[in-house]
C-alpha cells in the first residue's frame, strides 16, 4: 500500500498550516483593535480622566453657586422686611434662613426665621404666614 505523501491519515493533522492560520488570527486580532482604539469607549482611560474632571468642574461650580446664593445680610434688607410680609417676600430680600422653626397651634400656626451671619443674628416670626416682629443684632 503506497500513501501520498498528500495524505493525511485520520485524527492526525498538517502543521504546514499552522503558521498560516496563527498568522490569519494576528492579522484579525490587529483589524480589530485598530478598530476598536478609533471608537470612545475603547480608550477607556481617557474617557475616565475627562469625566472626572468634568465631575471635578461641576463640584466646584456647584459649591461656588451655593456660596454666592445666599444674600448677604444687612441693616437695609432688614429694614426693608415689615409687618405683613409673606414667607416667599422675606426670602426675596433676605434669602434662604439659616434655619426656621415652626409650632402649630390650634388657633394659629407660628413660625420662626433665623439668619445668622458670623456674629450678628436677626429673627423674622411669622404669625399665619405672615411677618409679625423681627428683631436683628446687626448694627449699622
């Protein structure tokens, strides 16, 4: 029996194509990742960098916008404030309270603005949401 050298037996493999296909696979491997390094998300790195400082920016624009937002507080925004204001007017002229407190009773409900402002302190109360009395600690 003469076998060509052509031939391969059975469960047996050519390793003349070996070299080929590894070549084949490195040669897809490289299409795809010169592919895929031209897309965004590939670059996963830099897209990482750029959020955080995009993160960082608007942290730092936030805390800036929070610490321009309060009014500052003086003896003429004050004075502007009267008896019979609502909540909403004393906000627009004195800004957000430092902090408020609020009772209610059965005959009428009672609340308390306090703006703080380093030292000095000036209390708004409210009777039925309205400006009732104030009373400041700032001087001229």
């Amino acid at each position: 029996m003469n076998m060509s050298p052509n031939l391969v037996k059975q469960g047996s493999s050519f390793n003349g194509d070996e070299p080929m296909r590894e070549n084949y696979k490195q040669k897809q491997l490289a299409a795809a990742s010169c592919c895929l390094n031209r897309l965004p998300l590939a670059r996963s790195g830099s897209i990482l960098k750029r959020i955080s400082r995009l993160l960082l920016l608007l942290l730092l624009l936030l805390l800036l916008g929070i610490s321009c937002s309060g009014k500052r507080i003086t003896k003429a925004n004050v004075d502007e404030v009267t008896e019979g204001m609502s909540k909403k007017q004393v906000e627009s002229i004195l800004g957000p309270p430092t902090s408020i407190d609020s009772q209610d009773f059965l005959i009428m409900k009672k609340t308390t603005y306090v703006y703080r402002q380093g030292k000095d302190v000036v209390t708004i109360i409210f009777k039925d949401d309205k400006v009732q009395a104030k009373d400041s600690t700032l001087s001229e």
